[in-house]
C-alpha cells in the first residue's frame, strides 16, 4: 500500500509531485480527486498531497474535496489549487488581482516544519490566478511573495499545510527540501520505494504479449528506441519495427536511423516512404490540432496497410508498441478527466482507430527516466543523448501551412544549428534545440537588394523531465556564427530571433 497519495486535481504537473515522492525513495501513488474519506480510512497512507489544477476553487463544477479528508487527522499538504481547496474549507478564496506565473521571490517568514531548512529567501515557480485572502483560524502564514500574502500556511496542531506555490518544479529550487520535511518530519514515512525497472517492464511486457507478435512505430528517437529495446529484450524476433518517412524528417533522418538500428542488432525494420500521402493530406492546413490529428490519422491508415502486408506472413501480429512517455499523455489531458489538454500527440491518438491492442511500456516515464533505462540496456550513446523530435516531424515546427518548400528551408535551417551545437560541445549541455519557420515575411537586404522572406527561430532549452524548462544561456558568439550560416547558406531566410521564453508559459514545441 502506498505511505503517501497524490490527489490530482487536474494539474499538468501532478504526476510530477508523485514522482518526486518516489525519488525520495517513498512508494506514492496518484488517485483521482472523487477519492473520499472513507476510500483513503482503507488505504491508510502516511500523508496526503492535494495537487494543483486549471480550475477557480468557485467555478461551476470544479473538482471539490470532500472535506472529511481534512478531518481524518492525516497529514495533508496542499499545493496551489490544493491550497487554495483548503483555504475555502476553513478561510476565503478570491480571484488575484495580479496573476503569478513563472518565476518569483518567496519571502519566509516563518519556518515551522515545513519550510525548515529554507532561507528568508527563495526562489519558487508560481502559476496561479486565485489567492487565499483570508487566513483559516489556528493557521499561521509561513511565507509571502510581493503580490501573494499566504504563499505558504501551517496548521502544526492539525499537521494541514499548504503552499501556493509548485515545489514539484525544478524552478522552485528548495522543493525537494519542501517534500522531505512533509513525507519525513511531518507525515514519518520510511523509505520503502526501489525496483529494478527495466528487468521489471520487461518482464510486463512478456506477460502482456505472450506468443504473440508486435509491430511498432520507430523513430529512431531515444522513446521509441528504448520500448523497442525493452520489447526486443522480451520476445525477440517476434518485434517488427516500422519507420515510416512522412516527408518532414531532418535532414540525414532515415539514414542515421537505420544505423542505429543495425548497432542494436534489429532483426526485422521496414522502412516506408509515404512522404506523399502526407503533405496531400496537409496542403492548406494550418491549425496545429489539425495538422497533428491529419498526421496521426495518417499513420494509422499507413501503418495498418503495412500489418495488412506482414500478416500475410506474420499473422500472429497482435499488439501496436508505442514509445508514448508520461508527458506525452499529460500535455494530452490523458491523465486526469479535469486536465487542461495542450496538444495532441499522434503516439497518443493513434489508438483510437487502429485495430491492434496498444502496448506502452514507458507510458507512467518521464525523458530522464528514459535515458537512465537506455543506459541500462547498454543502448548507443547516440541514441542517449539524441534531442526529443516529435513525431509529426517538422511540421509542428512549421507554423502555419506546410509545404515542401517551407519544410526544406526548416530542414537546412535545423541541420545548421545542429551542426554547430555539436561543433561547439553544446549540443550535449541543452536538454532540446530546435529551429522553427514562422508563416510571415520580413524585410531584408541581400547583396544590395530589397529581400521579403522567412523568419527562423532558434530555441535551446535546459530541462530535467521536460514538464518544465528554461532557455539555454548560449554564448552570443555561437547564437552568432549559427544565425550567419542561416542567412548566407538557407535559401528564403533574411531574419534569425533566438527565443528566450520559459515553460510554462511557452511549450518547448512551437504547436
């Protein structure tokens, strides 16, 4: 049974709290937020988190507590929305007058358990509209921001504690400390959480296939290169891989691919080129949901004719393997039914349709947690430490309509960026680099002559599990020497911006 539960409220960022739990060595489980009093009086956990969430505590049909949790006598904390659920029980909730997203400076007042260990000082993620503006009786303000007086609140007596602002996030750079004072000194957890992962999926994945056979979409990306791996560990020859080249792949994709492949020994790869069907299907389109459900539906048709192919010869074909990680599925809104849904994944909708049984051995995964496994299974350092490259390809980097010759200034704009990352050492010290083509013209000068042409942004980006990431501090020199060789060598180009923005609020993908 898990010492500590998450209840998720909708938050994008709630299945990180249970994470970070669990990195403390702590067996924690997220529960959705209907979970009552008595539910949790069977389950008996140490503690209690409440997560964040999109909604006001006061909107019509948000998720509410019920508030016999706050009476059982277990440890509770509550984070931004799950503050705020508290103080409507015992206090007053009102509508911010100023928003606080990002970045800010908590000032501590007073430590009390749950801020021990913190400076007067701290630097801490906010991302929140509502404020607890009446203080509950028997609490105490811990801690205040310049626009938010109850950033952090205690109740010692009833162990009921709350912060408006995420710990969960890397930004928040004493949240780890925030966690160990709750689970330890407040809720007295022992550290009770270690398994051996990989031998554990593949085991799952042995159970799930038996003496069947899967067939799985590759990338050649570090996700689905690692749930191919696992699944080959688990039944060999009977995994068949698919790459299927859309046409908006960067440059030296499929090639870099297959050697890949050939280091891991992969016995059966198909390679299909449907480069064609795809950009027919997205002449005109420019809605980035759009574009990614075309995509998705589109791999499923290719992808189906492809098993209706093998299973002439392999008709023990049963399962579809997917590389889908956890935050695919939430920036999906597939883990909570209150979650704020940001994009669509195709790895994620494919399903939907296709007429084979989905296997997802790292779908509960964050990146970092995906680059330790490859690690693990001893997989190629290339493939390690290659960039996440979304599945629809460059055409969720191409903002507005796609077509081939915006695809290939995209494809050379990208190729000399990660040229120059990996000249310079860089490209291994940032989590993500991408170039992207904005669908508007500007005004330039090119050997003397008026030019109207394309813009490309660069954006780098440092992250540890990509819930949440900063841009990359890159020398002015480099930024430099990259936006000289766009200019000069990609034809279409006359403008270069470097974007700097956080996430949240951006995405690290453009659509």
């Amino acid at each position: 049974m898990p010492q500590i539960i998450v209840i998720n409220y909708g938050s994008q960022v709630a299945h990180l709290i249970n994470r970070r739990v669990r990195e403390l060595g702590v067996f924690s489980e997220l529960v959705p937020y209907g979970i009552t009093a008595e539910d949790i009086k069977k389950i008996k956990p140490k503690g209690i988190i409440l997560s964040g969430g999109p909604a006001s505590v006061y909107e019509k049909n948000s998720p509410q507590i019920d508030k016999g949790i706050l009476e059982i006598g277990i440890p509770i904390l509550g984070i931004c929305y799950g503050l705020q659920l508290i103080g409507k029980a015992y206090g007053k909730v009102i509508p911010g007058m100023i928003k606080e997203y990002g970045r800010k400076e908590l000032l501590v007042k007073g430590n009390g358990k749950l801020l021990r260990g913190l400076g007067k000082k701290e630097q801490i993620w906010m991302s929140h509209g509502d404020l607890v503006e009446k203080l509950p009786e028997d609490f105490k303000i811990l801690a205040k921001t310049d626009s938010c007086p109850i950033a952090a609140m205690e109740n010692g007596k009833r162990k009921i504690y709350g912060i408006q602002f995420h710990a969960e996030v890397a930004h928040t750079v004493k949240g780890m400390q925030i966690f160990k004072n709750f689970i330890f000194n407040v809720c007295r957890a022992k550290k009770d959480w270690n398994i051996n992962l990989a031998a554990m999926l593949i085991k799952e994945i042995k159970k799930t296939v038996g003496k069947k056979a899967v067939i799985m979409g590759t990338s050649g990306g570090v996700d689905s290169t690692v749930a191919a791996a696992l699944m080959h560990e688990a039944i060999k020859e009977r995994l068949h891989c698919v790459f299927i080249d859309h046409g908006m792949l960067r440059k030296y994709e499929a090639e870099d691919v297959r050697k890949s492949f050939e280091k891991i020994k992969f016995k059966n790869l198909y390679f299909v080129d449907a480069s064609s069907v795809f950009f027919s299907r997205l002449k005109d389109v420019s809605d980035p949901e759009e574009k990614r459900k075309i995509i998705g539906h589109t791999f499923i048709e290719v992808f189906e004719k492809k098993v209706e192919e093998l299973e002439e010869k392999i008709p023990n074909i049963k399962f579809l393997g997917q590389g889908t990680i956890y935050p695919d599925r939430v920036e999906s809104a597939q883990t909570s039914k209150e979650a704020s849904k940001i994009k669509s994944h195709h790895n994620v909708t494919l399903p939907e349709k296709m007429k084979l049984m989905v296997i997802e051995p790292l779908k509960d995964l964050y990146k970092d947690e995906v680059r330790k496994l490859a690690n693990e299974l001893k997989l190629p350092k290339d493939i390690i430490g290659r960039h996440p490259f979304p599945g629809p390809g460059l055409a969720i980097r191409i903002v507005g309509d796609i077509t081939q010759e915006r695809v290939e200034i995209l494809r050379e704009a990208d190729n000399i960026f990660m040229e120059e990352l990996n000249k310079s050492g860089y490209y291994d010290k940032v989590w993500q680099a991408l170039a992207a083509l904005f669908p508007i013209k500007a005004v330039g000068v090119k050997g003397d002559a008026r030019t109207y042409e394309y813009i490309i942004s660069l954006r780098a980006v440092t992250s540890i599990d990509a819930m949440t990431a900063d841009w990359a501090k890159l020398p002015y020199s480099l930024l430099e020497k990259i936006s000289s060789r766009i200019l000069n060598e990609v034809k279409g180009v006359n403008r270069v911006v470097y974007d700097i923005s956080q996430k949240p609020p951006a995405t690290i993908e453009y659509e």
